[in-house]
C-alpha cells in the first residue's frame, strides 16, 4: 500500500510555468518592490500548486489510515478475554459441583450399593450358597404366559361346557374363565411360594411349607375333578344341577366319569395348572429371598455406576469443551496479532512516505520559487525583497492536526498477544487442574 504519488517534476514544471522568463520580465520592473511583504504571482502559483499536492496527498493518507484503523478496530480481543475468563470460572464452578456431589449424592449412592452387597454377601453365608442367583428373565412375560394359559384353558373349558349350557358357548366360556382364573392362579402361586419355600435353609419353614404345596395340590386336583364331575352332571342336568350332588359323586365316585369330554376337561384342568405351577416357581430364584437381593444390589450397584459414570463424562464435557475454546481464543488471539503486526507495519510505511512526500514538496517548492528568484535578481536595479532569502517550507504539518492524530491512536488489542495468550494459558491449566482434582476425589469402581 503507498500513496498515488509523483515526484514533482522541476524542470518541466519551471518550463511549463516560464518561471525563468517571468523571474527576468518582474525583475526588470523591479517587481516585487523592496519592501514588499507579499509574494509574486508567479511565487503565489508555485505555493499554491504545492499546497494543492500536498492536501491530496494528506486526503489519500487519512483514507489509508481511516481504513487501517478499522481493521484494527476489529480486532478487538478484550472481549474475547473476559468470555474466556467467564468461561473458566463456570467450568470450574460447574467441575467443584461435581466435587460435592462425590460426597453428597454419589457417596450416598454409593453406600447403597455397598451396603446392598454387603446384604447379598450376608445371604449367601448365611445360606451357604455358592452358586450365581437364578433370576428369572422376562417376568412380565411369564405373567403374560399365565393370562394366555387362563385364556386359552377358558376357551377349551367352554367348549366341554358349551353342550350343557343354555347360552351356548359363550355361557360355557364365561363360567369356564372364572374357573380357569381360579386353577391357573392357585398353581401359580403354589409353586411361586410354597414349591420354592420348601428349598429353605430352615426346616421350620421348608417342611410346612412342603406340607402346605402337597396340600394345594391336592386341592388342585380335587378342584379339577369336582369341575370335570360338574360337567358330567350338568350336561344332563342343565341349570337343575345342584352342588351337593356334585361333591357326593366325587367322593364316592371319583373315577366315574361318564364322557370323555369331562376327562379331558379334567386333564386340561391339571396340564395348565401345573404349568401355572412350574412358571410360578420359575418367577424367581428357588431359594426365597436370593433373587430379592440379588435384584437390589444390581439396582444399587448400576444406579451408583451409572451416576458415578455420568458426572466423570460431565466434567470431561467442561474440561474439553473449555480447552478447546481456549484453543482457538489462542489460535485466534495469535492470527489477530499477526494481523495487526501486519498493518501496523503498513501504517507505518505509509507514514513514512507520508514525510518523503511532503520533504519532496517542500525541496521542488524551494527549486521552483529559486528559478524564479534567481532569474528576478539577475533583472533587477533595485533591492530584493526580505522573502527572497526565505527558504519554502509548510506552515504545519499535516500529521500533526487532530484529525490525523485521532486516526493514528492504536486501535485493537488492548494488549500484547503474548501475555493475553499467557492469561488463556493459565485459564485453561486452571480447569484442567480442577478436573484433575475432580479425578483423583472420584469415589472407586464396585
């Protein structure tokens, strides 16, 4: 970038002008007097031309320094410094929350967790157990697997029903899906509490508990065969078929069925409920109370990692996302200073020519008004004027008048790109150093 400017050309100009002729025409006539406190018109034009110049010259610097002030105006970096140190401090402050949580929340979770495995620990001793807990996987399944068994014996059972009924098969079905609700539901929960509370430790429990699931199932089947004798007796007795009749067969006849639309009512009966039975103690490990801690630990324990784990992504998340900003506030910090190294030096430069150029000015003024002068006294009879000894020079210079002073001030880092880079440097070892501290307070794994 330089200014659009020539070197004046003396000689031409002084042809150009006459200055020599007009210097001997004017000293001839003794023009300008002696005492003569004003310049020639010939002098005026010289000064007048060469102010000219030199106000184009100023016009074309004050547009470069005009242009470079804004260009260093946008490289204000104060800003960008107060963010990065508004920065720090919530990562920091958001990495001591973490801190506290460590012994809050998280160290309260963890004694959970430890106390729940301490619970699990205590049960196997206590039951000398070695072996993993069986749990079952896809409880909710085998619920659903038991409703499809109360469904599908419901609709089998009303289709033995069905004949007997006055409404038919759905009369058959609707009495048949409380009965089957009833023989699903009591071997379920045979073989979910009794069947597996007589593998307990304790013979107190385990051998009542054994008496208890025969018993049951003794029930079961009675249950299964008062239903298949039901339908015996009902499917000729219709709606007159009483209760008692019904009992006094069964015992005294238990085998005696007379169709074999009642057997199979009658083995329906027992299929589904042993299957209700099995899936009941299948609900759950087969020892009592294993698969109850062995579900709390694994709920304290993966509550206690799964938090533990998140906050020490949570504060890696701080860190990184803060050293990364102060990585390319750095970055950045480093190419605005390149930037404004760069036109400073060009600031400078044009400066510089700036005084080449009105020296230059100056120096053809003074050759310009010489071939005149020197070409008047030569003419002359009387004396010169006093100004014919004055050398030609500026009244003021033009970089010192406030406009072009204000356009000079330092516009852009309010300080060197070293130590901002430095204070971002330190910024970042400060979070860093935090979540090293975070690290090293992290309770351990389990």
């Amino acid at each position: 970038m330089s200014l659009p400017f020539r070197p004046v050309d003396v000689a031409r100009q002084a042809k150009a002008r006459r200055l020599a002729e007009r210097g001997a025409e004017d000293g001839a006539r003794n023009v300008p007097a002696a005492g003569a406190d004003h310049l020639a018109l010939a002098e005026q034009e010289v000064v007048t031309d060469i102010h000219a110049e030199r106000d184009r010259c100023a016009a074309d610097l004050a547009s470069h320094l005009r242009a470079q002030r804004d260009a260093l105006s946008t490289l204000q970096t104060g800003m960008t410094v107060a963010e990065m140190r508004q920065r720090a401090d919530e990562a920091i402050t958001q990495l001591r929350k973490i801190r506290s949580l460590w012994s809050g929340e998280i160290s309260e979770l963890r004694r959970h967790a430890v106390e729940a495995t301490a619970e699990f620990a205590k049960f196997r001793r206590t039951n000398r157990i070695t072996r993993p807990p069986r749990l079952a996987e896809g409880r909710f399944m085998s619920i659903a697997i038991l409703i499809f068994f109360v469904i599908v014996e419901s609709i089998l059972n009303g289709l033995f029903f069905a004949n007997g009924s006055d409404m038919g098969l759905l009369g058959g079905v609707l009495l048949a899906l409380a009965l089957s609700a009833i023989n699903v539901a009591t071997g379920a929960l045979n073989g979910f509490v009794f069947l597996r509370f007589r593998n307990h430790r304790r013979w107190l429990i385990s051998f009542p508990s054994g008496l208890a699931f025969f018993a049951i199932e003794g029930a079961i089947i009675g249950f299964n065969g008062f239903v298949a004798h039901y339908r015996d007796i009902y499917q000729t007795a219709g709606d007159a078929t009483r209760m008692i009749d019904v009992g006094q067969r069964l015992i005294s006849a238990p085998f005696g069925l007379q169709s074999i639309y009642s057997w199979l009512l009658f083995a329906a009966g027992m299929l589904f409920s042993g299957a209700a039975t099995w899936k009941g103690y299948k609900l759950d490990d087969p020892l009592p109370g294993y698969g109850a801690v062995e579900r709390r630990r694994i709920v304290a324990v993966e509550r206690y990692r799964d938090e533990r784990h998140n906050l020490i992504e949570d504060a890696a998340d701080f860190t990184n996302e803060y050293a990364d900003q102060a990585y390319q506030a750095i970055e950045e910090l480093r190419a605005a200073s390149s930037q404004r190294q760069q036109i400073s030096a060009a600031r400078a430069r044009i400066i510089s020519e700036y005084r080449s150029v009105e020296d230059n000015l100056a120096q053809s003024a003074q050759h310009l008004l010489r071939v005149y002068r020197e070409s008047n006294i030569a003419s002359r009879s009387e004396p010169t004027p006093n100004h014919f000894g004055d050398r030609f020079s500026f009244h003021d210079a033009a970089l010192e008048r406030p406009e072009f002073q204000f356009l000079m001030i330092d516009q852009g880092m309010e300080h060197d790109a070293d130590s901002l880079i430095a204070e971002l440097d330190t910024l970042r070892q400060k979070v860093l150093d935090e979540h090293a501290i975070v690290l090293q307070q992290t309770p351990g794994e389990l």
